[in-house]
C-alpha cells in the first residue's frame, strides 16, 4: 500500500516502501536502488521517520528474470501541514493506497485518531486525507492518525491498522511578550557607565526549533543616551557617567523585542521599565546663610530656647543626615546645642542665666557635617560647613536681687519687744535701679513673732520668744521693686533662738521608790538624775541636797555623786507599813548654771512587804485582822454590790412615785368632751411647724398650765345646787347657764381657755331622764313638760311637741281603732 503525501496546496506523490527493521532500511534501499516502484512522476521522497519491512514479491527484471515482491503494506511516516492557512480549499494532507486496491471500489478506507472526523476527513474510495480547518500549533502541534484498509462490503480488515502523525508545521504568527511587565528596577547614582540595571526577558509562542520565528533580538525604543541594552540578553545597563538622583530621580525605558532574529518582517512586542536612582551621600550639607543673628532676654532661664538654624544636603535619609556642634566662641559655657529628632534642626538653648547689665552679646560657631560617609565619594568632600551665631542680650525688668542667698541670724530667749534680730539687703539690678520694699509672708510666720522695716530690711522681735517652745524660726523675707512691674523675690531667712538659762531643773522620772520593810541601813535604794529644759553648757552638772527641813531626818540620806546623778541611802531598819507606809522626801536640785537654777523635787518612798530574798510582796495599807478566806479585793467587791443593790431599791421607788394618775377622778357622771378652739391659720399641707398637733391631744398643757394628775384637788368645790336637774317652776335655762360659765371661770383646776362643755350623760338615777325626743315619743312616761312653756319663746317648739304629748298619741290611737 502507498501513500502519497502533499506538501502545501501543491500535490507531491511518493511511493514508499514499508520495511519491518530500521536497521535494515539502508541496506534494502542500497541493494534495490533503483528497483524501488516509483510513482507516475517518477519522484521519490524520504523522509525522517521509522520505515518497516513486512514482506516482498519478485518482479522480472531486464533479462526476463520474474521478480516477486511482497505485498505492499501501509507506509508510515509523518505528514506535514501548515498552520494557519486560509485559503478557500481545504487542504490535503496526504492519500493512502493499497496495493490490493484494484480500482474497482471494493476497498473502503478508514481513519481514526485525532480530529478525524473534524479536523482531517478521507476520501473512503481514493484514499485522499484533507484538512477542513485551519490549525494553530501553538494549540496542538501534532495529531496521531490511524489508517485502515477494510472490504466496502464486509468491513473486514485486508491490512492490519497502522498509525501515522500529522505534524503542524509552524509559520510566524506569535508577537513576542513580556510577561512580567512593566518592570521597576533601582540603580545607585554615580553609577560607572556599564552598571547593569537588571534583565528583562520576552517569551514566543512560535517554534524555536524550527526557522526564526522564536529567535529574538533586544533593542531600546526609549531612554537612550542614559541606558542601553544587550540584543541577546535583554540586560539593561546605564550608558552615561555620573547620573546625579538631585538632578533627575526617575527614568521611563522602553525595550523591544523583535523575532525572526530582528529582520524585516518580524513581530515584536514592548514593555516598560521604570527606573529609581537611589541616593547616595555625594552632596555635603551648606548652611543657606553665614551669619545667623539670634537675641535672648536675660529673664530666660537655662534650659530655654533661643533659636534654630538648618543646614541643607539634598541627599536622603542618613546620607542627608546632618550633626551639629558648637566649635568655638566667646559663649561655650553659656549656650549648648542640640538636634531636633523631627525636623533636623539645630536647636540653641540656654545653658546659664545671662545678664544684660554684666555682657550684652556673644558669637559662637556652630558646623554641621554628615555623620555618615561614603568612602567611594570621600574625594569629593569635605562633607561639613560652619556657620557664626551672633547672639544679643535683652535687657528685662528683673525682680530685686538679694545680696546673700540665705541668712541666719540669733537672738536671746525672752529678749524684750523690738529687739533687733539682723537686716537683709535687696538691690534693683536693672538700669532704673528703683527701691525696694521688704515685707514678711505672713504664711512663713503664723504667730507673727517678727517685723521687718519695709524701707531698710531690719528684722525685729514683735515678743519674747521661748528657745523651749521653739528653737528654730524659719521665715522668708521678700523684696519688691517699687515701681515697674512690682516683681518680687524671696530670700530664706533662719532665726536661732539662743538659750537663757531660765528653766530649774526636775527629776528625770516621777516613779515611787519602793522599799522593803525589812531594808538594811545604808543600803541603797534609788539614784536620782535630773533633766533641764534649758542647754547644758560644757562641763555643767546637776547637784541634789536634801532640802533644809529634812537635812537631819533619822531615815534616809543622800550622797551626791558628781556626775549629775544622787543615790539614796537608808539611816535605819525597822520600816512597818501598818506604822507608816510612804514617806516622803524633798530634795534640792541646782543646776550650776548662769543665773543658777533650783527647784525642790519630793521624791516619794512606799514601804513594801517583801520576802527573804527582797522581793516585793504586796505594798497595799492591809489591816491586823482580816477575815478568814476573805482578802481585800473580795471585801471591796462584796461592797459594790450592796451598794448597786441599794441604787437599783432607790431607782424602783422613785418610778413607783413618779406614775402618772389622772389629776382629779372623775365621776363616772362627769364625763364631757372638749372643743377647744384656736385662733390660729395654719400654712397648708405642707406646712408641718406651724402648729403642734400635741396641743390638741393635750389640751391641759396649753399656755405652759399642766395640772397634776397624780393626786386629787385639794380644793373641792361643793356642788351647787344648779348642778341638779332645775325646777320647772323655778329654774331658767339661761340663767343655768350663766351659772355654769361662772363656775368655770372661777375653778382653779380649770384650763385658762374656752371650753364648749356637752353633757352625754346625766348620771345615774336623774330624775329628768333622757332629753332625747324620740326616746320620749317611744317610751312611756309619766313625766310632766308643761314647765317648758315657761322657758320662754326660745323654748316654743319643745314645749309644743312635748305639751301636746298626750293628746297626739290618743287621736293615733283612734286612728288606728277607725
């Protein structure tokens, strides 16, 4: 079987014969040169791919030999199609042949693989393979085939299948591209010519095994004269000497690169690089100005700025750095330097107080320079420069100036009102030189115990002062300029009260000395000491004497040992408490001082109860005989309780006495209620002190008159006889009343007010009985109201309803019989 294969829209048909080893395809081809069947056309192709040998036939040669070949198979091989064409056919890629194809139709061709079907279609009958679209081998550069010869009407296999490869042949139809652009690449200033920059790299889709379609080339389309690039390697490098970062920072590159080895009519594609100069130290700082002028008030004080000054270096960060110093002039000591941390100024502050009226101006050189250099550019330096500062003193309206920072001065104790004490001195150290005015804050000196003259600062005593009760005084004084801004300053002074000898001395401690009954004489029992309020000069001591009355006494004596102490001896034995128990001893106490001090001190002795070995037992008063099991402290706590006792019988009996019992008993008929009237306008709800509603549970205690309820009267009124129920015939209602009144006003048990007494009982056994109307209607009774017409008018209606009783209740009678 053949195959024939086309290259392009050309056809170009060749025989192949297929042979089973590769090795042997040589030897076959270069015995039977020119014996190989050769196509209508007589060419013959070979190409590169693997050939087989499967069987031969003998044919008959020149001299009518027969030569019998094998049968033809399938030619493997690769087939070739160009990408990209578009013209109006499709294109045929190649035809296979049988050689048992005789012609006739029966055989029937198959292709299977990729893209038949789509992409490569065959003619069944002639074998013809054609491409129907158009192929991009940057998609797929390859297709793998497989033919087959099989009977059109069995579709049995004739020949076993055989693969074969459709290769896409490559043409330039891929730019080539940056992937990675734009690019940004930095490079040091004052870079050497030369200095790679960094390297860019473009990729093409196009085969780079086959022609030129992938082999590129690098060109600068922007950024010349400043940087060039390698053709083959994409490195981009500077081209010019001493790029400075100060005079341009920044560069726009374009590179191009070209394909089929930068010829005409090759793609190219662009990117864009943007590159930094970075900075390096190449600049050294520069003061704008050489002389900066700079003024200070002499009120400032040390530590307080004066003023600023920037030296200028175009370069960045710590290449643009710049340190300041103070180098030289006639203010070192005064003024000190620093660096601002934000802004990088130089800052020059006050370092001592100035004085206008002492120096009035002062220069100093200040340099600035880069802390850090690069050697590489070391030539090119130095990298500092200097400046002058020439700084003038204000002159300021200063407060008075004490002479001394501080005084102290002394004066005696119990010196007289008005005694001087020392004078402190201000002066006015401004030009004006105007006076001063010297006072004491009151608040240094609470008690006012000094004075100062407010013209000549002559501090005196106001009172004796006590060195005992303070021996220190601390005040202030302070000066005020009269006239200016009345600035004032404030000076220390310390007051050391010397100390008179004015105090006598006493014993140390006040402690009694106790001392045992059965003490042997001239034993020792205390040594006294002394203290004195006032100072003890050197070598100045205390004496003790017993005083001039008990200078003889038979019990005790005391020696005086020199050093400010004095022990106590006894003179005798046979102390007994029961006989005296405490006995008491003054002595004298001189201090030797100068005027002398002395004071008789009584040093107190209590005769104790002590046991063999002197110690004490009991020092208590205790009597002969005690009683049996009982001491003293049971005795005194048996006392106290009777005596509590007897408090809480007295206690009981006096409330027994002080319970309330109403002042008069009344009579169960004489029972009445109260209305008191007040003539008084309370202030509302809200008003809760304008009136105690206590008065009106209480309406005895009004006006401060409370009658004792405890007892009965004294004083009883015997009743009158207008107290009973009056005769009719006899009695006027009115003139009852007026009675009553009398006796009110009249009684003194009764409050001192108005009373509206109401009687609602009339006591037991009244012959009036109730005065209830309807009780009379509804109760029989023998009672006779005809008197009430004898009432008067006022009494009409009383007498009316109660005269005609009899009457009204017979015609209901009758009514009720009707």
């Amino acid at each position: 079987m053949t195959m024939t294969k086309r290259h392009g829209p050309g056809p170009l048909r060749a025989l192949l014969v297929l042979l089973g080893l590769s090795a042997l395809c040589s030897v076959a081809l270069g015995t039977r040169k020119g014996n190989d069947s050769l196509d209508q056309r007589g060419h013959r192709h070979r190409h590169a791919g693997h050939v087989s040998l499967h069987r031969h036939r003998q044919r008959a040669g020149k001299e009518g030999q027969v030569l019998h070949r094998s049968k033809r198979g399938w030619v493997w091989n690769q087939f070739f199609v160009i990408e990209e064409y578009t013209g109006p056919d499709p294109v045929l890629v190649g035809r296979l042949h049988s050689d048992v194809d005789s012609g006739n139709g029966n055989i029937k061709y198959i292709l299977s693989g990729e893209g038949a079907g789509t992409i490569f279609v065959i003619d069944d009958k002639t074998g013809n393979i054609h491409a129907t679209k158009t192929l991009d081998r940057e998609e797929q550069a390859q297709y793998t085939l497989t033919a087959q010869a099989v009977d059109r009407d069995t579709n049995k296999p004739l020949e076993p299948p055989s693969e074969f490869i459709v290769k896409v042949q490559d043409i330039n139809d891929n730019p080539p591209e940056f992937l990675h652009g734009p690019y940004y690449a930095r490079v040091p200033e004052m870079s050497n010519v030369g200095t790679s920059v960094m390297q860019v790299t473009a990729t093409d889709a196009d085969d780079p095994t086959y022609g030129n379609s992938a082999r590129l080339v690098y060109s600068i389309l922007q950024g010349q004269p400043y940087f060039s690039v390698e053709p083959q390697t994409g490195i981009i490098r500077t081209a010019l000497p001493n790029m400075d970062r100060e005079a341009r920072q920044e560069y726009d590159v374009v590179i191009q690169a070209k394909d089929m080895g930068g010829h005409m009519g090759g793609l190219s594609g662009t990117t864009e690089v943007k590159i930094t100069l970075t900075d390096v130290n190449d600049n050294p700082p520069k003061f704008p100005q050489s002389v900066y002028p700079m003024s200070v008030s002499e009120d400032k004080v040390p530590g307080e700025e004066v003023g600023r000054l920037k030296a200028k270096d175009p370069d960045m960060g710590d290449n643009g750095m710049v340190n300041y110093r103070l180098v030289e002039g006639d203010g070192m000591s005064m003024f000190e330097m620093t660096t601002d941390s934000e802004t990088r100024e130089a800052v020059l502050k006050l370092k001592k107080p100035v004085d206008f009226e002492t120096k009035r101006s002062y220069t100093l050189k200040v340099e600035g320079s880069n802390p850090h250099i690069d050697p590489q550019f070391l030539a090119w330096g130095p990298y500092k420069d200097h400046a002058t500062i020439k700084i003038s003193v204000e002159d300021a309206d200063e407060p008075p100036v004490f002479v001394a920072p501080s005084y102290t001065f002394e004066v005696e104790e119990n010196a007289p009102q008005g005694t001087l004490v020392g004078r402190v001195h201000a002066k006015d150290t401004d030009v004006a030189n105007n006076p001063v005015r010297y006072m004491i804050p009151r608040y240094t000196d609470v008690e006012q115990f000094f004075a100062v003259d407010s013209d000549d600062g002559m501090i005196t005593t106001t009172r004796p002062l006590d060195r005992e009760s303070l021996a220190w005084h601390n005040i202030s004084v302070s000066a005020t300029e009269i006239g200016g801004h009345h600035q004032d300053t404030k000076v220390r002074v310390n007051i050391r009260v010397k100390d008179v000898n004015d105090n006598p001395p006493e014993f140390a401690t006040n402690n009694e000395v106790l001392m045992c009954e059965n003490v042997a004489p001239g034993k020792v029992i205390e040594t006294v000491s002394a203290v004195d309020k006032d100072e003890m000069a050197h070598r100045q001591h205390f004496t003790f004497s017993l005083a001039p009355e008990v200078a003889h006494n038979h019990n005790f004596s005391l020696k005086d040992n020199r050093d400010s102490t004095a022990s106590i001896y006894v003179l005798r034995k046979g102390f007994g408490r029961l006989t005296q128990d405490v006995y008491y001893l003054p002595i004298e106490i001189n201090d030797n001082g100068f005027p002398a001090m002395s004071s008789t001190n009584t040093l107190t002795i209590r005769v104790c109860s002590c046991d063999s070995k002197d110690t004490i037992l009991s020092c208590n008063v205790e009597p002969y005989v005690l009683p049996a099991g009982l001491s003293t402290g049971a005795l005194i706590a048996i006392l106290a309780c009777i005596v509590i006792l007897l408090a809480i019988v007295v206690l009981f009996v006096a409330l027994r006495r002080q319970k309330k019992e109403p002042l008069i008993v009344f009579e169960e008929e004489d029972i009445r209620e109260n209305i008191i009237t007040y003539d008084d306008e309370g202030g509302g709800e809200e008003d809760t002190e304008a009136f105690d509603i206590a008065t009106l549970q209480n309406p005895d205690g009004a006006n401060g008159f409370l009658p004792r309820k405890d007892i009965k009267p004294e004083l009883q009124f015997p009743l009158r006889p207008g107290l009973g129920r009056p005769a009719a015939s006899s009695v006027d209602v009115d003139d009852f009343i007026k009675s009553r009144i009398a006796e009110a006003d009249s009684d003194p048990t009764a409050p001192p007010y108005d009373s509206i007494q109401i009687y609602g009982y009339e006591g037991r056994g009244s012959l009036a009985g109730s005065l209830s109307s309807l009780e009379s209607v509804t109760t029989e009774s023998d009672l006779d109201y005809d008197y009430l017409q004898s009432w008067g008018p006022r009494f009409k209606k009383l007498a009316d309803l109660y005269g005609t009783k009899d009457c009204s209740i017979h015609d209901a009678d009758d009514g009720e019989d009707s």
